[in-house]
C-alpha cells in the first residue's frame, strides 16, 4: 500500500518535473523581489554618492598668500584718512601691483590681465578694502594677506580642469597653469576650510557665493509657516475630532482636507501668486509670502497627523475627566491634547521638513530673485536653500554644480536631522494604552 | 528704538497689555466678588475663566475700533486714535465690571468663543481649496476670454511668445497645448513604467517573503526615497543621469540629449517608488488572512498564491494606488523643469526632449512679467488642467480603495 502510494502519480517524473518547475518559478519570484529591493536602495546610493562625490570639496578653498603694498599715493593721495576716499580707492591696482610684483617677468598687457585672472578680484579688493576700511593705519604700510583664487584655478587645482586637454578647451591657459604651479611650489597657495561658503549670501563669482543668505531666507519662511500652519492645523484637527458634528458641512471639510493634500505644490504657488501678490499687493520673493504659501501647503499634513495623534490617546482618559466634573472642552485642552502632543510634535517637524525642501511654490511667488544680502526681515526679498540650489544648477560652470550639490548636501543632513529628531520623539514620547 | 514706536507696534503692545489687564482684573473681581457672602450662591465659572471672559471682551473691543479706524482712514485726525483706542478699553472694562458676577457663566461662554476659534481653523483649509478654485478660473476665463478653450486644448502648435510690440514679426504666440499635455503624458508613462514594476515587487517581498527585521531595515530605506526634496532629483537628473543615459546611448551610435523624457520620467519613477510599494504594501496586507493560508493548504507555493489569489483580490487597491501615483507624477515640478526640457515638442520618442504642464508653468510665470498678457494667463489654465486632472484622479483612487476595503470588512 504504502509502496504504492510512493510511486503514485506524485512520483511520476512528470509530477517531479512539474514541481521542480513550480519551485524554479518560486525562486525567480522571490529574486525579483530581492532584486527590486536592491535596485532601489542602488538609486538612493548612486544618488547619494553622486551628489557628495561632486559636492564635497566646495567646503574647501584655495587661497593665495600675497603681498600687497598699500601706498599712500594710491590710496589716499591727499593723506586726509577720509572714510569716502578710502572707500573708493582703486584697490584693484593694489592686488594688481601686489601680483605684478611677484612675477615681475609678466610684462606683456595680455599676460598680465591673464595674471590677474588667477585671485577672485571682486574678492581679494574687497578685502583689502574692507582692512583698510577698518583701520586706516595700514595705508603706507606692506601686508600679506590670504585671497580667494578664482574659481577656474580652484577648479584646476582640485583636479576638474584637465591640465593635458587641448588649451583653447580649458578656462586656464597655460601660462596661467604654469604661474599656479609656481606658486604652489613657493607655499604661497593653501587649501582652507571654505567658511565664506557657511557665512555669505549669494555672489557672481562662484568663489565667493554662500548659502548664508539662502538659509536665512528658507529659516524666515519656515518660521512664517510654523506660525501659521501649526496653530490652524491642530485646531482645525481638534474641532474636526472633539468638536465637529457629524453632518454634510464637516463630511465636506473633511474630503477637502484630503484632497488639498494631494494637490500639487505648484499649484498652491498659483494661488499665492494671484491672492498674496495681484490681490493683496504683497510684496514679490518676500519670505512672508512664502512661508504662508508653505503653511497652506503643510496644513494637510499637520491636520492628519494631529488627528492620528488625537484618535491614537485613549478614550478613558476623556471619560475620566468628564466624570470628575470636567467640561468636555476642559476635558480635550487639559487631557488629550497634552497627551498627544508628541505626535503633533512629530507630525509638524515633518511638515517643516517637506516645506524646507519645497522649491516649486516659492518660483511661483518670485523667490528666485538674484540677492546678494542676507535678508533683514521677512519683507525682503530673498531667496531659499533649495531655490539657490535651483539657481546655481542652471549656471554652466562647473564650480557653480560644485557649490549647488555642497547645498544639496546641506539641505539634505538638515532634513536627515529633522527626521532623526522626529523618529526619536515618537520612540521617546510615544505611549500605548 | 526707532522701529519700537512704530504705529502697528505699538497698537499691538496696547492690545495685549490690555487684555493681560483685563485678565488679570476679571480674575481678580471673580475672587474678590466670590468671597462676599452675598446670597450664598456658589460661583459658576472659576475665576481664569472669568479671567479670559474679560481678556477676550477688552481685545474684541480693541480690534473692533482698530478696524473701523482702518476702514474710514482719514476722517479723524491721528492723536484721536489711542485716545480711542484707550476709550474703548475703558468701556470695555466697565463692562467686565457689571457683568462679572459669581453666577455669570463665565465658562461657557469662553467655550463657545474657543469652540468658534476651532472652527474657524478648520475653515482655514476650505478656504485655501476656495482661493485655489477661484483664482484658478477667474484667470483662466481671463485667458479664454483671448485665446479660445477650444484652440488651447486640441490645438498641436504651442509657442506662448507673444509679440511686444505690433511691428513685430512671428510673434503671435499660438496656444495649443496638446503637445504638453503628450509630453507630460510621457514622462508620466516613463516613470510608472520604471516605478510600477519595481514598486510592486517590493511590497510584495515585504510583506511575503521578508523576514520581520527585513522589513523594519528594508521599509524605511525604500521610504527615504519619498522624502528627498524633489529639487534633489532634478539635480541628479540634471548632472548625473541625463549624462549617462546620453553616453549609454553614445555607445550604441544613437544621440540623446541630455534633457530628455527618460532621464526626467526614470528619476521621477525612482522617487514615486515608495508611494506603490508603501500603498500596495497596506492594500495586500489588507488581504485576509484566510484566503492566504486556504491557498497554501491547498499546497500553492507563495508566488502562485500572490500571483492567483490575492493579487486578484487586492487589484483594486493597487490600481488605487498606481492611480495615486501618477497624479504625483503629473503634478511634480522640479524633476522635469531642471531634466525634461523648455521647449514644447509633439512626438512619441522618449529619448527627446519634451515639456509637461508644470515646466510650461514655471517658465511662463519666471521672469518678466505683466499681468494681462496671454502668456502669463496661460499658466493659470494650466494649473486649473492640472489640479482638476490631479483631483480627478484622487477621488477615484480614493473611491476604488474604500470600496475595496468595506468589501473586506
């Protein structure tokens, strides 16, 4: 019987050939499924590595160690120290002097136009002016002082400029080359940590552009956001959870709550455009502006993720309230809220975060503009983190995609830390009933 | 200092140091008023309640004068408005005082003034979706009112340049946006076809196959994805995918642009990945149970029993969720303004370059401009386009899916 039973039709080699087959077709199943997987988590690394690869040495700098001559008859020939005449001095003979002197066989116009080319010349007379600016005493003495290069030598000097390409390809002649690697052979020329990049607002000059007043912007507008869409939106999510009766009006909130959250961003920029700026002559690329936009934006998400928040707190803890005599509204602004406060926390930390990395709004209302001041106050114009990153892309020069991914890298350890924040809350704070 | 005492500083500084007197002062009375052994009555309210009872009649009253000052601006000189505005409160403050008596429901009147303020909030939300609507259409009828709704949506030639001055020639500006509408239609397709398959496969790895540490390392990092800004994206797009796909396709002899429909529509695929995975995620776990283990009993191994059972019963779901992401997918911006090209072009080859509704938008609305002219109202019927197509597509993926949940409850 039992013999039998071995050899029965599920023995057959068929049978054998048919299961084997259905394990086969469960492995390749399977592997897709791993393999999705892994191609996923590929994208995100490539993406990761990309933007780092490119972006990491932005937050170094090469600086040329010159030394100026700060003559007298140049800069102040009437010798009156007056704060117009230092102000207005041609510092840019200075740096050019300084230059000449330390290659005093450049003698030809073209040689030495292409000598001064090698320091960032909007950045090193600004210096210089602003020392002298600052203590007038140095005028008739000599200095040595530390300028930016320009951004072609930096991006030569980091490895970006193929020094064996054809010379009429490359943004650095050969001379140019030639007086470079003179000057690193000196140790006139060092490799510093890129402060300016942290602590100055945008430039022309990609050497000399900061995010400063990019994240001044984006903060200015969050805190706008954070004002509006915080309060609104756990108030709306109490009315809607304690409060609402359950009729047509409230049902109809409640769809349009939801659809707003899927609407596109740009289109929420649409509205600030035509009600903000046409309808209520708000002022255009204004963080106030903005930041409302933002807010209207991120009130969805503040308003589902307070009423999870709320739904998540148990119900006995209203009951007892109510049967210690509270009133119902004593009952949710003394108990439940309190209690769900660490999800409403957590939901508003990630509406920031998705506000801080929203770009396609703040185009609409004008925040792209060219500002070169870290913004003073909300009415300003200014610009935002990933409005600048957006800005620097379009620009063809290779410091400039530089510059763009270091703010990349910035925005994105921002939002890692937001969400890390986030996570640790909910671990932390979070109670089950 | 002198930003201190500007007017609207100031107004505000008497508005809350008001109301903090006032509260301090119904407090007060409250207490004061409890402790006489009048007619044994009991107090009503406690005594903060009458506190903000009083707070909230003095701010009322304040910003009531604050809004008729505004409104008829000019018809009395400017010293007259602190002593008005001081009056008021004054007024204010003799109401408290012969309304604040120890049987006054303080208590329930603050909770109806905090029930309004709730409900207002709540307002705020369908406001917003009102002043989308509306400024929608207005500029849009705007808009119809130069070029017809008939020639903007059949219309194959779009090249919204129109002429600044009369003597200017091929300057028109003619607004047919169906090439757009194929470009955004493209891209689209592009990334659910990248984002579909492998989105699906995970969540159903994740919630078959993968063991329970798996899935709480696993799941996270596939939902990363979903919260990189999408300016992040497009820069990648821009700088590193555009340019490998043009090599790639170098090495095969075929020129590719570096702005092109499937560098912007495979990196909008990878970022929608996690919206089908996490969606189709929830909807087969919704799947009972029972209709896996009578499968597996039956001896079907795992993929036939995903495959035959309960794909079929969570197909609903996934459409829902498909349907979901491609309104995403219409409705993102900075992938394709930085990766998919400005200039629109009316053809079925991926590897063009092509427009979508959003780019034309930006670049119509980036820029000078004035505010009457076709080509900025253009932008505006595209974004009605948009967010009536994005708010179709929601509320059907919305009905499939609560359909397909009461069926299983």
């Amino acid at each position: 019987m039992s013999a039998e039973a071995n050899t029965s039709i599920h023995q057959t080699d068929q049978a054998l050939g048919r299961l084997a087959k259905r394990k086969a077709k469960e492995n390749r199943f399977r592997y897709a499924g791993i393999a999705a997987v892994v191609i996923a988590m590929a994208m995100l690394g490539w993406l990761v590595v990309s933007l780092v690869g490119t972006g990491y040495t932005a937050f170094f700098q090469h600086y040329l160690t010159i030394t100026v001559t700060l003559s007298e008859s140049d800069l102040d020939p009437h010798g009156a120290r007056d704060a117009d005449q230092l102000r207005t001095a041609n510092y840019r003979k200075v740096i050019q002097q300084a230059l000449y002197s330390r290659f005093p066989d450049v003698t030809d116009r073209r040689g030495k136009r292409a000598l001064f080319q090698i320091v960032s010349a909007s950045g090193a007379t600004n210096q210089v002016r602003q020392m002298v600016y600052q203590d007038p005493d140095l005028v008739g003495r000599e200095i040595t002082i530390t300028v930016p290069t320009s951004d072609d030598v930096d991006q030569l000097l980091k490895g970006y400029i193929d020094r064996n390409a054809p010379a009429e390809l490359r943004k650095v002649s050969d001379r140019q080359i030639e007086w470079v690697d003179q000057v690193v052979a000196g140790g006139e020329l060092t490799r510093e940590f890129n402060w300016r990049f942290f602590t100055a607002a945008d430039s022309r000059d990609p050497e000399l552009a900061g995010i400063a007043g990019a994240v001044v912007g984006s903060l200015m507008a969050l805190s706008v956001a954070f004002m509006l869409s915080v309060p609104v939106g756990v108030g709306a999510a109490v009315y809607l959870e304690e409060f609402a009766p359950h009729n047509r009006l409230t049902d109809f909130i409640e769809i349009n709550i939801n659809n707003l959250a899927a609407v596109p961003s740009i289109v929420f920029g649409l509205l600030g455009l035509a009600v903000f700026l046409n309808f209520f002559g708000l002022p255009r690329s204004a963080p106030l502006v903005g930041g409302m936009v933002l807010g209207l934006m991120t009130l969805p998400t503040i308003i589902i993720a307070t009423r999870s928040a709320l739904r998540a707190v148990s119900p006995s803890i209203i009951d007892g309230a109510l049967s210690l005599g509270a009133s119902h509204t004593q009952a949710v602004f003394h108990h439940k809220v309190p209690l769900a406060a660490s999800g409403i926390l957590t939901g508003s930390i990630i509406g920031m975060a998705q506000a801080l990395g929203e770009t396609a709004p703040l185009l609409m209302i004008g925040m792209v503009a060219f500002v070169t001041e870290i913004p003073a106050s909300i009415m300003e114009p200014a610009s935002a983190l990933p409005v600048q990153i957006f800005l620097w892309s379009d620009s063809a020069e290779r410091a400039w995609a530089e510059r763009a991914s270091a703010a990349i890298i910035v925005l994105l350890l921002v939002l890692i830390t937001l969400n890390a924040v986030a996570i640790f809350l909910r671990s932390r704070l979070e109670r089950r009933w | 200092m002198q930003q201190f005492l500007n007017p609207e500083i100031l107004t505000s500084a008497i508005l809350i140091i008001g109301a903090v007197t006032a509260f301090l002062y119904g407090r007060g009375l409250a207490v004061s008023r409890a402790q006489l052994p009048a007619d044994g009555a009991r107090a009503h309210s406690i005594p903060s309640y009458h506190g903000y009872f009083s707070a909230w009649i003095v701010a009322f009253i304040a910003v009531g004068v604050i809004a008729l000052w505004t409104t008829f601006s000019g018809a009395l000189p400017e010293f007259m408005f602190p002593a008005m505005m001081l009056g008021a409160m004054a007024l204010g403050f003799i109401i408290i005082n012969r309304l604040l008596t120890p049987t006054f429901r303080a208590r329930n009147h603050v909770e109806r003034f905090v029930g309004g303020v709730l409900m207002i909030c709540s307002g705020v939300a369908v406001l917003t979706t009102f002043g989308i609507v509306l400024s929608l259409v207005f500029e849009s009828l705007r808009f119809f009112d130069q070029v017809p709704i008939l020639d903007f949506l059949t219309g194959l030639n779009w090249s919204p340049q129109t002429a600044l001055r009369e003597d200017q020639i091929g300057q028109s500006g003619s607004f047919g946006a169906v090439p757009i509408f194929a470009g955004t239609f493209m891209i689209t397709a592009v990334a659910i076809f990248i984002a579909g398959p492998i989105g699906l496969l995970i969540a159903v790895y994740l919630s078959e196959y993968a063991t329970k540490r798996t899935r709480a390392t696993v799941k996270p990092m596939v939902e990363i994805l979903a919260g990189i800004p999408t300016i992040v994206y497009g820069f990648f797009a821009l700088l590193t995918v555009g340019p490998a796909i043009r090599n790639f396709a170098e090495g095969f002899g075929l020129s590719v642009p570096t702005q092109s429909a499937i560098a912007a529509g495979s990196v909008m695929g990878v970022m929608i990945i996690p919206f089908i995975s996490s969606l189709s995620d929830d909807v087969i776990n919704a799947v009972p149970q029972t209709l896996r283990d009578g499968s597996l009993a039956l001896g079907a191994t795992k993929s036939e029993t995903m495959t035959k059972v309960i794909f079929p019963a969570a197909l609903p779901g996934i459409i829902g969720a498909f349907l979901l992401a491609v309104s995403r997918a219409i409705g993102e911006t900075m992938i394709v303004v930085m990766a998919a090209g400005r200039a629109a072009n009316l053809t079925g080859n991926p590897f063009e370059a092509v427009t979508t509704v959003t780019v034309q938008i930006v670049s119509l609305l980036t820029g000078d401009q004035e505010f009457d002219s076709a080509k900025t109202l253009a932008a505006f019927a595209l974004g009605l386009v948009l967010f009536v197509f994005t708010l179709v597509l929601n509320i059907i993926a919305l009905l499939i899916v609560r359909k397909y949940r009461e069926r299983y409850e």
